[in-house]
C-alpha cells in the first residue's frame, strides 16, 4: 500500500518561534524554536508532565500558545486554520473514537470529517485499510469491543485517510504489539519517504532508517 | 460540506439509538412531570385547563436541560471533539448538526407527546393546535440555545449547575411567548403576533448560535 504512493504535492514547513505556554502559574516550556522541513522526524522527549502533549495541542492549533506562534510556511496556523487543517492528521492521547460505533462507521465519520482522498462508499479501499491496521474482518464489531491496542490502530488509521503532509502523533506506539509497532513505523517511513513532516512523543525509541531525526527535549528546556 | 452535516447528523441518531435508556430519560421526566401536576393541585378542570400550556412549557424546558449536557460532554471525553475541530470542515456546521440531532432526540418526542398530555389536561382543541405549534417552533430554540451553554462549560468538571444558570434565564423568552400564545388561543384571540416572535427566535437562534458554540468550544477545548 505504501510503496504505491505518489509524492506528496503541496510539501511545505513548519516552524515554530519562541514558544512559550503557562500552565498554574509557571512555566511549563518557554523559548520552544524549530524549524521542520519535508522528510524530516521531530521526536519529542520529556518527563512525564513536561509539556509534551501540550506542546502537541499547539501545533495542532487547539490550545494557543501564551508566547510566539506557529508556522506553517511561514504563515501563522490561526490565520490560515482552514488550509492548515486540510494538511494535518492528529493522533491524540484520547483517541477520538466512538465506543457505540463499529470501526467502518468510525472510519467513515474520520473520512468524512478529514475530507479524504477517497471516497465514503469505495469499500475497497475500506477493506484495504483495515487491512493494513489489522482490523478485517472487524469491521462491523463496535469500538468498544476492541482491545486497547486495536483501539490505538483504528485511531492511527485516520493518518492514513488523506494525504496530510503533516502527522501530528502522541505516544502512536503504546499498547501495541511488535507487529503494530512494526507497521506504524513502516508506515511513518513512507510517510517521509513521500516528503512528509511528522512530530512525534514516544517512549519508546521509533526505528526508522535513513530519516533526519531531530530529538528536542522539554525536560531540558523547562 | 453537506456530505458532513449528514454523517455528523446519522452519527449522533445512531448513537442515541444504541443508548436507548439515555434516550428516554428527558422524555420520562416529560410525561411524569405533567402527569404528576393534576394529582398534586386536584382533578378541577377549569384550574387544569387554565394552567396546561404553563405545565408542559415548563417541563419540557427542564427536561430539555436535562439532555443538553450529552450534546459535547461525550465527545469531549474520548476526543472526538478535538478531531472536529481540527478537521477541514466548518466547525459551525458539525455543531449545526448536533444541535438538530439533539432535537429530533429529545425536542421531536416532546412535540409529539406534549398536544397528547395537554388533552389530558382539557385544553380545547384550539389552545391544543397551538400548543402544537409553539411546541414546534420553540422546542430547536432550546436544543441551539443549550448548545451555547454547553460549549462554555463543557470544560469544567462540574458545569451542571453553571450550566442551569446560564441557560435557563435565555430560556424565559420561548416560555413567555409560547404560553402567552396557547392562552390567546384558548381564550379565543389571535395568536400572530407570539407565533412570529417565536418563529423569529427559531430563525434567529439557529443563525446565530452555532457560531458562538464554536467560539466557546475552542475556548474550552484549550
């Protein structure tokens, strides 16, 4: 499914100046500067509570930084949300599914909401995602009876949906088993092999060859 | 942009309907409150009669606020609505969506069931007529009007009692006219002018409501 991919189009950057958010009165990261270019892996490290999904809600736009901003090429995201929001896919801690609904509806909502590449009613190219998270034949189970890790897959899936050049992802390995870790990697590989941008927590060490990897630590900031 | 107010539309209905009991909770609170007033003021018709469309007014207002914490509540809680609101579609619409879903959940019910219950009371067939209509006109007023609320405190752990406050006095007006128009049609005078006022507050609160839900939900999101 990967290899099968077109560059992505429209590749752009994403830069981020003199971030700084407060959180109870103090600082939880100040001074954030980087600049991502296509075919490059930001991996965010941290302790527990440094600020590291928070850090995420800004790029994603949904929390506003206290100081400086974010960039995408050049442009400041709260100015252009629309455009920015048609390139981004953003794995959360909370995944973003619907327990009473099966993992086709689900998927469809996701697809819908992304304005993916494909189409609602093309069951082919359904079954070839599920496919690919390891979810066929579940298609009409209802989320809530997946396991944890299932759950973490179908959430992945929607980066899957459109072609964003811009994968925002937190923790996208826990609660997966050695041949989810696998694919997500695989699948993040690609990704940047198209000329994509990926920001990305893990615990975990990602294993992902012949990718520049910056690794920007909040402990040390803070 | 229509493709996702319909499937945010059968998304919330689909849920609703595999949450039956939830369903009808609002709608049981409805018929026990009106049920319950002629047991506890006496079976006197010409009292009943007199005081029917203030009874169903009033309960279907409270069984409204009832249901109106499960517009975003549930969604905030696993993360849906963080994808909303970072999906390239119009936030305003999705919450459109919602709010009409929420009233053919728990509004529809009550338009269909309160003409029934006012019969129950003695009203005549003309204050019953527009009981109807005021019912139909008025009950939206309340599912896009809540939506507001919710979306404020939605990000509080404990909204419910902001919530009553907030929402409750924007509620007065549907009470007033409403019931202002079933008692001149029971009296036998024309009941134009409340009817337009509602109709007014009808076009008025579903223009304009689901853009403010969409500022707050950013607000309380962040």
């Amino acid at each position: 499914m990967f290899k099968s991919l077109p560059a992505y189009t429209k590749s752009k950057r994403l830069s981020v100046k003199n971030l700084a958010v407060e959180k109870q009165d103090r600082w939880l990261f100040q001074n954030i500067n980087f600049d991502l270019q296509p075919k490059e892996v930001l991996h965010l490290e941290g302790e527990n509570g440094s600020g590291k999904t928070t850090l995420l809600r800004v790029l994603c736009g949904l929390t506003i930084a206290d100081e400086g901003d974010v960039y995408w090429n050049d442009v400041s995201i709260q100015k252009q949300s629309y455009d920015y929001h048609l390139q981004l896919s953003y794995v959360g801690h909370s995944d973003g599914i619907k327990q009473d609904l099966t993992v086709v509806e689900n998927l469809r909502v996701a697809m819908v909401l992304s304005r993916s590449i494909y189409k609602v009613s093309d069951k082919q190219i359904l079954g070839d995602i599920l496919k690919n998270i390891g979810l066929e034949n579940k298609e009409d189970t209802l989320a809530f009876h997946l396991s944890a890790g299932q759950r973490r897959r179908l959430a992945f899936a929607r980066c899957l949906l459109n072609d964003s050049a811009l994968w925002i992802l937190d923790e996208p390995l826990t609660a997966l088993d050695i041949k989810g870790i696998a694919f997500i990697e695989q699948a993040i590989q690609a990704h940047i092999e198209r000329g994509g941008l990926a920001v990305i927590t893990s615990h975990q060490p990602l294993n992902i060859k012949n990718v520049r990897c910056t690794r920007l630590n909040l402990s040390a900031v803070a | 942009m229509l493709q996702a107010f319909l499937i945010i539309l059968q998304r919330d209905l689909i849920l609703a309907i595999r949450h039956r009991a939830e369903l009808m909770n609002p709608m049981l609170f409805f018929v026990l409150v009106v049920v319950l007033f002629p047991l506890g003021i006496g079976a006197e018709a010409t009292i009943l009669e007199r005081i029917a469309p203030g009874i169903i007014w009033i309960a279907a207002l409270l069984s409204a606020l009832l249901s109106l914490d499960r517009i975003f509540r549930t969604d905030m809680e696993d993360g849906s609505l963080e994808q909303m609101l970072i999906s390239a579609q119009p936030m305003s619409l999705l919450i459109l969506a919602k709010i009409i879903a929420h009233w053919i959940i728990t509004g529809l019910p009550v338009v269909l069931v309160g003409p029934l219950l006012a019969l129950f009371l003695g009203l005549s067939a003309e204050g019953i007529e527009t009981l109807f209509f005021t019912l139909l006109l008025g009950t939206p007023v309340l599912s896009a009007i809540g939506s507001v609320g919710v979306a404020l405190t939605v990000g509080l752990r404990r909204g419910g009692v902001v919530l009553s406050l907030l929402v409750l006095p924007l509620y007065v007006p549907v009470l007033i006219f409403a019931s202002q128009a079933v008692d001149a049609a029971a009296a036998g005078f024309p009941t134009a002018a409340p009817i337009a006022m509602l109709s007014a507050l009808l076009l008025l609160s579903l223009s304009l409501t689901p853009w403010a839900a969409s500022a707050a939900l950013k607000m309380s999101v962040s």
